[in-house]
C-alpha cells in the first residue's frame, strides 16, 4: 500500500515527524516537490535532523530514499546535506536516488531571488528555489543531466548568463556566477552527486512491480500551492497531491493513503492573508515561545494564530486526505479555552466555504467558536477536552484524526 504525507496549512505542520514515525512500513520514501527552502525536522533525544533535500525516511536503515524529478536541487546544500547524514553515522550509499531530470538551482537564482523579493516582499527564504521554477517553466532550466556533459552546461549558462544580465545588471557582474568558474564549481560538487543520478520514474514503477510500498513525502503545504494557495503569497511548486504525479511520472492509481498533517492552531511565514491570526502581539509572541515558532531553514519568527476550521476543509478537500495527523497538542495544554474558526464573516455574510479569490481573503473576519481547554493528564491519554476538540476536527473536516503529537520527541505520538 502507498501513502502520501501532505502539509495542509502554509507549511511546518510537523510533516516530518509523522513521516519518521511510519517510514519502516514502507520500502522508499519519495521527496517529489520544492527545494532546499524545505525544512524537515526530526528530533531524537539529543540529536535534531533538519532535512531540506534528502527525504526524512534516510534515518531508518535499509530504506531508499528518492528525490525525484519535481524537486529543484540546490547541489551544494545537497552535497552539505549529505556529508552532514554521514558524519552522524547515517549511510547514503546505494540508498539515496536522483532524478536525472530533477532541475538545478544554482547561485545566481538565490541573488535574482534576494533581488525580486526587495520589491516584491512574498517572503521567501531567498533560497532561489523561485527563480529556479521559473527558469524551468522559461525553458532555460538546467537539469541534473547536463551535470554529466560539462562542455554543453557551459555552453548553455553563457546563454543564460548573456540574457539574465540584461534583466539583472547588478546581478551577473559578479564573478562567482560567470559561467566559466561556476561550471569548475558544479563539475567539482557533482562528483559526489553523478553517481547517485537514475531514471527515478522506471526505479518506482519496478518497485510497484515487486509489490514493494512507497511514502510520498510532500514539502511546504496546501496553503502555499502554486495553482490552489494564497497567490501570489505561495510557493513556485505543486505541493498539493497532484504535484505527487507531475513530480514523480507515476499515476495516480498508485496512490492508497492521503495523510494530511496539520498544527492544532496555525502558522505562516512570509507575507500574505492569515484569518486567523493572533494581532495582539504578547499573546502570539507566548503562543510563538512555547511552540518554538521560528523557522528551521531561515530562522524567521512564525506568524501564529488559532485553527481555521474553514481552511482545513478547504485543504482536505483538494488533496483528498483520507486521515489526519495533527501536531503540537501539548503546546496549547493548560489554556482554559481555545478559539477555533468556523466560519469567515464579510459584509454581513457568513462564508462556509475558503474564498478562491485573494482579495475577499484577506478581508474576512474569522467566526470563532470557543472551546474548552486541556490538561496534561487528558492529552496523554486522549480524553475529555482534547478528545472533543479531535471530535469536533473530524465533524467539521469529515476526516478521521488518526495521529497526535504531544511533543517535539519522534516517541510523542499517539495512533488511533
């Protein structure tokens, strides 16, 4: 049987711990979108693993782990990422499988990126993972193959170089990204990388052959989906479960399980409409604080706010979800009640259902509905309070709570 694990706010729904918690049931783990502007985190005892390219399931011996054509790969974080697995004792050899056709994000992405975002203000994580996207959908994108042909991934970064450094003057006088040391750079870096490169899509077709299990693993979350998030506040990929078949080349038939993850309150990071968030700024920099809301691939302080009901449904519907995990139980424990929005008010009207249209997003006002609070002893064990705000997820959503997180530790997890 073949799962997906899929974010359904604007990302950090704690995705990664639900996939560690399930990755031995499966046979290889599939990272199938995004870039190095993911930040996956799994805590066990006193090491902490941050994953940006490499699928989390790398840290259960014996799996394969893929990272397949949708994702764009930054190949110096990549290599980083990989060294980094090893000094820890972590083995990625004859484990860890490239897309030849996965895109390549280069240096002069993340200055073109850090340059837009002085006027555009999306908030991204300057990782050049935009930029990237757009050079693919521009049809001037290098991919992993051209990795093996030096002569040919310098003939086309002239190319490249001689038309971006007519858009960005500033940008491409820079001698770290002229095409001739830049291709020393990339031909030095892909040694460790080259070997590693395989048709992934035939790799997980003859994994279904042998009737072997897949876990998709999404980054980022519904909420930040290129063609379904908050556009333009989103990211450049599918990160929805659609992008699970663009991204991969397999069909949608492979596809059992739809896990969706998401906090018991919310999160976003960057700029864009948030209904639910909490304006007085004491309350969120508490809520902020104990939840430890700041971000693990840039570092930035979260925006917080309550659950919104209306966007999970929302999310839930557009990917499918056939089960929930929520996560960060234990940071809302011990408040005596807890807001959770319902329904968007605008103008006079009540909206049940989340608004495709940017502009009435960011005028609504969340109805809230007041629920009451936890303690410790009922989160352990699944009752009173928590067990009617799970209830009351489920009612809403129409989807089964399969999951809680009740702690940073992989071992706090409850299954239902």
């Amino acid at each position: 049987m073949n799962a997906a694990v899929l974010g359904l706010q604007w990302g950090d729904e704690g995705k990664a711990k639900i996939i560690d918690s399930i990755a031995s049931d499966f046979d290889t783990i599939v990272r199938f979108c995004g870039g190095a502007n993911a930040g996956h985190t799994v805590v066990s005892g006193d090491s902490k693993f941050i994953f940006h390219l490499v699928p989390s399931g790398i840290l259960h011996p014996g799996k394969k782990c893929v990272i397949a054509g949708g994702v764009n790969i930054d190949p110096f974080a990549l290599v980083e990422e990989i060294k980094n697995l090893e000094r820890n004792g972590i083995e990625t050899k004859n484990r860890l499988f490239i897309s030849f056709s996965a895109f390549v994000v280069l240096p002069y992405h993340k200055y073109q990126d850090a340059y837009q975002e002085r006027t555009r203000h999306i908030g991204t994580t300057r990782r050049g993972i935009g930029p990237s996207y757009t050079d693919k959908i521009d049809r001037v994108g290098i991919r992993m193959y051209d990795l093996l042909q030096p002569k040919i991934l310098l003939e086309k970064l002239k190319f490249i170089y001689n038309e971006k450094k007519l858009s960005f003057p500033g940008i491409f006088e820079k001698e770290d990204i002229s095409p001739e040391p830049l291709v020393e750079q990339i031909i030095e870096t892909s040694k460790r990388i080259i070997p590693l490169l395989t048709d992934t899509r035939v790799m997980l077709l003859e994994s279904r052959k042998k009737g072997e299990s897949i876990l998709f693993e999404g980054a980022q979350g519904a909420l930040l989906d290129i063609n379904f998030g908050t556009y333009p506040y989103v990211t450049s990929s599918s990160c929805t479960v659609g992008g699970i078949f663009s991204g991969t080349g397999i069909p949608p038939t492979f596809l059992d399980r739809v896990i969706g993850v998401a906090k018991c309150y919310t999160t976003r990071v960057g700029a864009g409409p948030f209904p639910t968030e909490i304006v007085d700024e004491k309350k969120a920099a508490r809520l902020r604080e104990r939840g430890n809301e700041f971000g693990s691939t840039t570092g930035r302080p979260r925006r917080v706010g309550w659950l919104d009901l209306v966007a999970l449904k929302y999310a839930c519907q557009i990917n499918g979800v056939s089960e929930l995990a929520l996560t960060k139980f234990d940071v809302l424990s011990g408040m005596s009640s807890i807001p959770v929005a319902t329904e968007y008010a605008i103008n006079g009207e009540r909206l049940a259902n989340f608004p495709e249209n940017l502009h009435i997003i960011r005028r609504v006002a969340p109805v809230y509905r007041e629920l009451p609070g936890w303690n410790d002893e009922e989160l352990l064990g699944i009752s009173g309070n928590v067990l009617d705000y799970i209830e009351t997820i489920e009612r809403f959503t129409g989807v089964p709570v399969r999951f809680i997180s009740t702690g940073a530790e992989r071992n706090n997890l409850i299954r239902r």
